[in-house]
C-alpha cells in the first residue's frame, strides 16, 4: 500500500471488520490495570501475524516497533485496561464474559485501533520513519505510563511526538474533537473516615452517631466548591462511596467515605486538597467525633501541544473531511495519565473519537453499566493516527 492519504483512507475503511472483531474479542475478556494478560497476549498474536516486532514492559505493558526509513519516530498510545462495573444486560454477540467487569470506559476500542493501525502500518513496504505502539496498562488506575515510561520505553526508540485518542460518548460516531491546551483534569482521591461511638439506635446520648456528621461532611464540602473557588474555574468533587452501619437499630461506630477532587487550575487543586480533609474534621470535632483521612495525589493535568494539536486537526480534515472535524470547547475534567508520556518533553496530543449513535441507543456516559460504542467510528482513529504519523514523518 502506499502511504498517502487516498490510500490511508481507504486501507483503514478496509479494515472496518477487523477492528471490529478486535474490539469484541478484548470486550469479552476485560480486564483490570496490570492484570491485563489475556488482552496483553491477544495484541500479541496479533503482532506476530502481522510481523511486526514487540516487548514486554512493566508486566502487561507491550511496546511494538515498526520501524522505517528516516529518522523521526512517532509513538501511539493506546490503554487496555476496563472497570469493575457490572455490564448492563441486553447487548448481543459481544458481552463480557467476566462477572462484574467490563470495558465501561471504551479502552476495547482504543486496543483495536491501535491493532487495526499496526495492520494498516504492516502493509506500507518502506514507511517514512519510525512507529512506536505503547499498549498500556492501568488508565483507570493506579496508573501505566509512569511506570513505562520508567521502563525507558521512550529510550529506544526515542519518539518525535506522542499521539493518543479517547473515544467519547458526547460526540456522534466518527467525529473528531480535539483542543490544545488544558485537555483533562487533575485526579486526587481520598478517603475519609469518621470515627464515632458504636452504640443502641434509641439511646443516641450514649454514641456518636457518625452517620449525620457523614451527611454534614458531604454538604459542606460542596460548599466549599461554591464559596471558596473562583466560580469561573471549574472543579468537581464527587463522593463516589459511602459506607457504615450494618442494620436500622444500630449506631455504626465508623462511616467511610471516598471522593475525588477534579480541577484544572494547581492552586484549586491545592486548596481542595488541603481544605476537604480540614472541613471534614473541624465538623467531625463540631459533633464530638474524629476523622482519618488518606489523600492520594493522582494525574495531573494534561496539555495537549499546541502545533501537534494543530497538525493532528489538519490531519484529521484531510482523512474524515471538514464536517467530521470539531474543536471541543472545553476540557473534560477526567483524569488521563497518557500526559505522563510527555515528561521528557516530547510533544503530546489526544484527541475525542465520537463513538454515540442516539439512532441505536448508543449514549450511555463513560464508566456506566450501559456504556457502549458505535464500532464503525473506530476505522475513523485508525485513520486520523496514520494521516498524523505520514504527515509527522515527512
Ligand atoms: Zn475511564
Ligand atoms: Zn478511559
């Protein structure tokens, strides 16, 4: 095949069935941050068909080389990893098989553009330069890139620019979205937990109830958000769990609670981080009780180059065409740790492949029981990765 656009958008249209079929098959299997070994061992042999050559870094990490004629090098992400969360019932052919896992986020689909992007890069005879695929491990935490990118996976070989897609449920199948700049948010976890007296439902007098300092705790903390946070710079704290208590007549001796702090300005992200743990205990001691909080520092933000961006666009228009192509408005303040993969400097960009299709039900947000994406987007990354790497390659 040559490597020219005509020929990149029809080779990745080609390959439509394929990535289909890789699609469903790491659906069926998901798997958890670095116990990706089945789907590590499919890319695998997926490789190996294709003759294109690989390692193994960091466990279940897999980096394949394709190597070329001049001396640029540009690296493609993609992440492996699902979520537990339980599938939502009635999808047909391509369910998860594993009970209380699935690929709730849409990383089946980034393994299979990426797969369907190492066969379309397989059949160039003599490509232009480098292309170095980083399957990695571990998005949904505790995180992949760091630890490949400590594995010196950016030493050999040593890439131009680094280029990754997140497919999106916010845009219709097969748009591109992209932005320079801010792209996602900062992600820090934590973990409160209050720490009451145990005691009989009907004498309260003689507990601490924690269960309603909880209920305080989690109203003043959004309080927080509205009052302490200049109103044009957004941030997010979301309590994603809430545990105490084992029946109606009984006050629970403990309440946990865990959250996350989500921003794109440093001095918000400082400021929640050290005002959620000191509200949660200036109201725990208010009521008599203690708190124990755990607050684990997560992504930071991420920033996609701005001329890598403003390629990628350019990129995106010549292989989908210009109505296809959209500049998003506004960062998303998921986490991502794909930036991490910049941190030697090297140039980094994502972009949004839309995967809804609101005629067939498909618009389910990210990490819920009934998300699920329009698979005949995904040719449309296959083809805006190879545009980007013919055009980055020269
Ligand atoms: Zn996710
Ligand atoms: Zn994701």
């Amino acid at each position: 095949m040559e490597f020219d656009t005509a020929s990149i958008r029809a080779g990745a249209a080609q390959l439509t069935e394929r990535i289909r079929e890789h699609r469903r098959t790491v659906h069926r299997h998901p798997e958890l941050g670095f116990a990706e070994h089945r789907t590590a061992a499919y890319v695998e042999s997926v490789l190996d068909r294709l003759g294109v050559e690989h390692r193994r870094v960091v466990g279940t990490g897999v980096v394949a080389v394709l190597p070329g004629s001049g001396p640029r090098c540009v690296g493609v992400r993609a992440d492996m990893d699902a979520l537990p969360v339980l599938e939502a019932a009635g999808r047909l052919g391509y369910r998860s098989e594993i009970e209380g896992l699935s690929h709730a986020c849409g990383h089946d689909g980034h393994v299979a553009v990426a797969l369907g992007l190492a066969e379309l890069l397989a059949g160039v005879p003599v490509l232009p330069g480098t292309v170095a695929l980083y399957f990695q491990p571990a998005e949904e935490g505790p995180g992949g890139a760091d630890p490949m990118v400590d594995a010196g996976v950016l030493d050999d070989p040593v890439p131009d620019a680094i280029v990754a897609l997140h497919v999106s449920s916010r845009y219709p199948s097969g748009t591109v979205a992209l932005r320079s700049g801010p792209m996602t948010g900062s992600d820090d976890s934590f973990t409160i937990t209050v720490h009451g007296v145990g005691g009989h439902a009907a004498h309260p007098e003689t507990a601490v109830d924690p269960i309603p300092i909880a209920a305080e705790i989690v109203g003043a903390v959004q309080h927080v958000v509205t009052r302490e946070i200049d109103p044009v710079t957004p941030v997010v704290v979301t309590f994603g769990s809430i545990h105490g208590g084992s029946r109606h007549n009984v006050i629970a001796p403990t309440v946990v609670l865990e959250g996350t702090i989500r921003t794109l300005h440093a001095h918000n992200r400082e400021l929640l981080v050290a005002r959620v743990p000191e509200v949660a205990q200036a109201i725990a001691s208010a009521h008599r009780a203690t708190t124990s909080v755990e607050m684990v520092r997560g992504y930071p933000v991420g920033n996609n180059d701005a001329s890598l961006t403003a390629l990628m666009a350019l990129a995106a228009r010549a292989v989908l065409g210009d109505t296809r192509v959209v500049a998003a408005s506004a960062p998303s303040l998921g986490g991502e740790d794909f930036y991490a993969f910049g941190q030697t400097g090297v140039p980094v960009s994502m972009f949004w492949l839309g995967v809804a299709d609101a005629s067939r039900g498909i618009v389910a947000p990210h990490h819920s029981p009934a998300f699920d994406l329009a698979e005949e987007a995904l040719p449309a990354g296959v083809a805006v990765f190879a545009e980007t790497i013919c055009r980055l390659l020269g």
